[in-house]
C-alpha cells in the first residue's frame, strides 16, 4: 500500500492555550509530534492545519505543511480535506491519522496501526494498550475498546465505550486514537453523519462500527502521553528531556 501520514493541529484549546506552539525542549510540540511520525518512517508526512503560525513552525524545522479550512468539526475532516490538496492524483490509498498533542507517541505505535490493513476486510487500524492502573479501569476519560482476539496482538474491534468494559474477568483495553484509514473508507465515513452512539459517547469511531465498517486493533507497549493541561506538557518535557526512548 502507499501511506501517507496526516496531523491534523489547530490552536483552539481552553485548557492549554496555544498548545501545538507550546515549547517542548526547545521547539513546538508540532514539531515534535512531526519528528515521532518521521521516525516512525512509514511515508510522506505532512501537517494539515488551519493556522499559519502552525504551519510556518513545521516548515521551519524541515517539515510539510497544508492549509485548510477553519470549520472542520473534527481531525478526519481536516485530513479528507488535505489529502484532496496533497494527492489529488489519488496515488495514496493509506492514510494514517496522528494526533498532534502526541509528542511522545513511539515510532512503532504508528508502524503498528497499519497491520491490520493487510487483511482486505478491514477498513481502519487502530491500536490499544492493557490497562494497568485500577483508577483508569473506571475513568470516563479513559477509552476502553471491546474485541475479540484474533491472535498475535490484534483484535476486532466491537464496541468502543467510555464505560468499563467488558463485565467479567479478564484484561481491559486502553483505546489509543490512531487511525490508519483506507482512502476508500476515510472518504465514506466523512460522508456520514454523526450516529446516535457516536453522539452518546461521544467517540468518532462508533460512526464507522454503527456503518458496518471493521476496525482492527494492535497491541502495543503502551499509552502514550496525550498532552492537554499545563501539567501534561511539563511531564512531556521530562520524559523528552531524558534518554530517548522513542525511536525504534
């Protein structure tokens, strides 16, 4: 398959204002999420903002950027939007979606995400990580995602819930939101309207399961650091302050 990877980064956000152009050890975080998804070296990346400070500060550092639109109610908006501007001969047909407020996502969480794909069922990857911390088991914040195994890491995704779930025994899974998307199937979910679970949980993804559209999951070693809060960037500063563990 030919991916490209798409960052969808825009400034609007009450909690930490200015968040994508906040200083991470010495350069925006943008930038930083960019470097991940470069390691992670799975094709061409590029930044679709709707800011151009955001997009000057990726440029600046050697990276690409596309303007869109500023009405875009959610990131695979913003991405459907770029990948008409960037490839409008069609010649990618995997997109994979990083967030940008993932600065220490690992190179092989992003790799991951696009195994599934190889089965010619599946029309989106995704990843999860085991749930470890008994407080996340019941916080809201944290995404659980139902499935059935299928062997060496992956699974079919049934449910997606802020809930804890399954009942019973048994591991939980921690949803990490990185999407690999077929063309095919990026272009039909944002054809849709929001569903009725998606609006209720409020979680995009149960847009596409509520279609008849098969997600697939992999496990990977962990969560990584989703920054929204103050407090959130200074850990991040930390842990990119430290030895790097974040290449592979």
């Amino acid at each position: 398959m030919r991916p490209l990877v798409l960052i969808p980064s825009r400034l609007a956000s009450t909690r930490l204002p200015r968040k994508p152009l906040a200083d991470l050890c010495g350069e925006p975080m943008i930038v930083a999420v960019w470097r991940r998804a470069m390691e992670a070296d799975v094709g061409p990346v590029w930044v679709a903002t709707d800011t151009p400070a955001i997009a000057e500060a990726v440029r600046a550092a050697g990276g690409q950027a596309v303007m869109t639109r500023e009405d875009h109610p959610s990131g695979s908006d913003r991405i459907f939007e770029a990948l008409g501007h960037i490839d409008p001969e069609r010649r990618c047909d995997l997109v994979i979606n990083l967030q940008g407020d993932l600065p220490t996502v690992r190179p092989e969480t992003v790799r991951a995400i696009s195994r599934p794909l190889a089965d010619a069922e599946v029309a989106i990857g995704t990843a999860v990580a085991p749930i470890r911390r008994a407080e996340e088991r019941e916080a809201s914040s944290v995404v659980k995602m139902v499935g059935t195994p299928l062997g060496e890491g992956r699974f079919r995704a049934l449910y997606f819930t802020r809930a804890t779930a399954p009942w019973g025994e048994g591991p939980l899974y921690h949803h990490i939101g990185l999407y690999a998307w077929r063309r095919a199937a990026l272009e039909r979910f944002v054809a849709l309207p929001p569903s009725s679970l998606e609006t209720r949980e409020k979680l995009e993804q149960l847009r596409a399961l509520e279609a008849g559209m098969r997600i697939d999951a992999m496990e990977v070693g962990e969560v990584p650091l989703g920054v929204d809060t103050p407090e959130d960037l200074e850990h991040a500063r930390q842990l990119l302050a430290g030895p790097s563990s974040f290449r592979a």
